[in-house]
C-alpha cells in the first residue's frame, strides 16, 4: 500500500540555521508528491510539489527533490527564520485524488 | 485564490450530542473531503466525495456520516459525538481526479467533545 514516513519532531534550529526534513515514501505507480505546512492556529497551506521523478518543487527559499531511486522528497531550506516555525507535512498522490500524509514534523525556528 | 470555508473555527459539545461541520469552496471543485488531525497520526481520511449526493468511505469512518447536496458544501456529521472525537477536523476540496491535482483546505475546526 502507499504510505509516508516523516523524520519525527520537533525540530528544534535557530534563525540562519540549515533546515531539513526527511521524507520517504512507498507507493504504486508514479505518485506526485507534496509538502504541506500549517502555521499556528490555521490549516494546512500547498508549500511546494514534484509531479515526477528528479523533479524540483521549490518556494519561498523551501525546495525538494523527487527522487524515485531512493523514494525519498526531503525539504530543505538554507536558512530559516523565526516565521518559519510551523508544522510541515510530506504527502503523497496517486491517481484516485486521495492524498497519504506523513505524520507531520513541528518546526520550531528560535531568534 | 481558491477558498475553502469551515463554518466554525472552535466548538465545544457534549457527549451523544448530534453535530454539524459544515465546508463550502468556491472553485466549482468536484472533489470534497474531510479529515481529522490529531497529533502524532498526521492527517487521516474519514470521508469524500467526487460529486453532489456521491460520497466514498476513507480510512475512518466510523462514528461520522456526510451530506453532499450541492456542489460547493461538503457537511460531516457526528451522529452521537463521542469524546474520542475530540479533534481538529479538516476540509479541503480539490478539482478533479489527477494525481497532480492540489488539495486546498480550509483553516480546520477544533472540536472538544465533553
């Protein structure tokens, strides 16, 4: 069946600091796949995507890299602020429409 | 932009009460759903639908029923709530079937059972 694992959180960084945050999946076929974040107190927001393999999805400074061979889209981001703080989620999609989600790892960036 | 509303943001209910969540979008989307966040399990499917009056069993479905009678509202409804339903619940719609479709949500609703 399909299913993704996140690296458990939180993660603790401070401002400027290298982020990342695995992600690896299983899966039939040739899924898209998905970072979601949440910040405080709201849902979950579209922070970037990959639709197949060696693909880069990428905003606001965050990217990942599909990569089937080792079925894995970690995010990664150079240097993260306090604004960053939030929960983010990797997910996958097959066709179907129904997205599997990680568990979700709380990002905690300090000043 | 897409927007997708959840009726309340915070709601507080007793136990065997019967409870409405309501979602509209205005994106003419086809596919709704509903979620319930809690933590350390992520994101967990209870129900969706691919169009008005069509609905389709996620991964927990039991305790909940949904209602799809116009296009643009997707209802999920707590037919005795239990305290075990306490949760944050999630609605998002999307158009069409394609795995390369986003899924856009609302800003939840956090729901205490007492």
């Amino acid at each position: 069946g399909n299913s993704v694992t996140q690296m458990e959180g939180p993660v603790t960084l401070s401002e400027e600091a290298f982020l990342t945050i695995n992600c690896t999946y299983t899966a039939t076929g040739y899924p898209s796949l998905f970072w979601y974040v949440q910040y405080p107190g709201e849902g979950l927001q579209l922070l970037l995507k990959a639709t197949k393999a060696d693909d880069k999805g990428s905003n606001k400074g965050f990217e990942a890299t599909y990569r089937k061979e080792t079925t894995s889209f970690h995010l990664e981001k150079g240097s993260v602020q306090v604004s960053d703080s939030a929960v983010y989620f990797c997910a996958l999609k097959n066709q179907g429409g129904k997205l599997i989600f990680g568990q979700g790892t709380e990002l905690s960036v300090k000043p | 932009d897409v927007k997708v509303t959840q009726s309340s943001r915070y709601l507080v209910k007793r136990t065997g009460e019967k409870v409405f969540l309501e979602c509209v979008q205005d994106m003419d989307h086809e596919n709704m759903f509903w979620y319930r966040q809690d933590p350390g399990l992520g994101l967990r499917l209870i129900y969706f639908s691919y169009d008005v009056k069509m609905k389709e069993k996620g991964d927990i479905p039991e305790g909940y029923s949904v209602s799809r009678e116009k296009k643009e509202r997707f209802s999920l409804i707590l037919e005795s709530a239990s305290t075990n339903q306490t949760s944050m619940y999630l609605c998002a719609s999307q158009t069409g079937e394609g795995a390369k479709n986003i899924q856009y949500f609302g800003a939840g609703t956090r729901l205490s059972v007492l």
